[in-house]
C-alpha cells in the first residue's frame, strides 16, 4: 500500500530540510507502508526548491506549482500521485510523525474515510502554544459552523488523510488559499463520508525564529471566504452524487 504526504512550501527554506529530516526519521520504522513525502515548492523564491532537490532521500519528491495558494498546490499534488492513503501537513513540522502514522493505519485498517487531528480534543497536546491562538482556532470553528455548517472541532489543524475516496472530494474543491479545508468538509459533510477526528500532539514553535504568515486582515478574508464557499457547495454536491453513501 502506497501513502504520499505532501507539504506545501512557500519560502521555508529556514525549517523545510529539518522538517523532512524529522518526518523520514519518524518514518523509518513505518514497515508496511510505502511512504512518499511530496513537498510542493508553490513559487518560492528563497532556495526552498533547491534545499529540497539537496535533500538526497529517495523518498522525498518535489512539484513545482506556481499557481499561488495552498488549495492550488495540494490539489494539484494530489492530481499527480498513485497512492492509496494521500495526506497533507504543514512545512514547520507542527504534527509529530507518530500522529500521522496513526492516522494512516486508521485508514489502512477503514476506519473512516477522513482522518483529520484537532489541537482542541481534550487528548491533544499543545507545546508552546498561546492561549490567544487556541482561542481564535475556537473563534474560527464556530463560524465555520454557523456560516457553513462544517461538524469537526478543528478544520485547520494540518493533519488530514483520506482514501480515495476522499481524495475525490478533495479533488472537487475550488477554493485557492488555505480556507479550502472549510470548503473540504462541508463537501464531505454533503456526500456522506466518514470523518474521524484524533487528538495530536501539537508544538506550535518548533522553530521559533519562524514567523506566522498569517495576518490580522486573514480573520476578515476567512469570513468573506466561507460565504463565498456556502454559495458554491450546491453546484459542488450536484457533482459527487455518484460517492455518496
């Protein structure tokens, strides 16, 4: 069985070679999967590209998409791999690699379609992380539920793997930037599939000269985009009618 992870990369030249030393040293006793880790460079411009062609492990693969944003750059990862078990994360290693071989043997084993973590699960762990953070992850859950009715705790925490499923929901997204989990879920929620929520263990500063890239103006964009993804979903669904349960 085949599983491919993929990172999407802007400009993290900084963390990405400790990033996929920690993931491949994770995975190393991972026996009965045939792992890939896919980092897909989405029009940096600092070395991130050339760090990973460095990187030298036959396991780590790299796709350039320099169409902006991270839903562009995971779609189009996703439409380019023949795995089984298809999963993504973040470049600044914020999930620790047992939590993501959790998650794919769960799928391996069908225990849901969906396997997302949640830092908010009262099992979670959260190294370092301030309260103001925890607080607007719950800030943003509550709307994505009240503007489009998404269910689980956590729709940005960067651990999400799927069966085939899944990856044809994923698939089926439109939105650009890093909102299109909401618009992911809210599609699963329409066709019916299984989602599973786990708790991970959560290290917010990993590397801590890192700076966010989000920013105060993100909050009034995420709103703005989650009535734009509310008004998509019907046309979307009408599309996945041949997966629903």
């Amino acid at each position: 069985m085949k599983f491919t992870l993929v990172i999407p990369a802007f400009n993290e030249v900084s963390v990405i070679v400790p990033t996929l030393t920690g993931l491949c040293d994770g995975f190393r006793f991972f026996y009965d999967i045939d792992w890939t880790i896919l980092v897909v460079d989405n029009g940096s411009t600092d070395g991130t590209r050339e760090a990973v062609l460095d990187f030298g492990n036959k396991n780590v693969k790299l796709l350039r998409v320099e169409e902006k944003g991270k839903g562009n750059a995971i779609r189009r990862a996703f439409a380019k791999t023949d795995a089984d078990i298809f999963g993504f994360t973040d470049a600044d290693f914020p999930i620790a690699p047992v939590d993501i071989i959790s998650a794919a043997q769960l799928i391996m084993n069908n225990a849901a379609d969906v396997v997302v973590g949640s830092r908010l699960l009262p099992q979670s762990k959260s190294i370092g992380r301030e309260w103001w953070r925890t607080w607007s992850s719950h800030v943003f859950n509550l709307l994505a539920r009240a503007i489009v009715g998404v269910a689980v705790s956590d729709t940005q925490c960067p651990l999400k793997l799927m069966n085939a499923k899944g990856l044809t929901v994923m698939l089926a997204t439109r939105e650009p930037t890093w909102f299109f989990d909401v618009e992911f879920f809210a599609l699963l929620s329409g066709v019916g599939l299984s989602v599973l929520e786990i708790p991970v263990t959560w290290n917010e500063h990993r590397y801590p000269k890192r700076k966010s890239k989000l920013k105060l103006a993100d909050s009034f964009r995420a709103v703005r985009a989650m009535f734009r993804i509310r008004s998509m979903i019907p046309a979307q669904l009408s599309l996945l009618q041949s997966i629903k349960r």
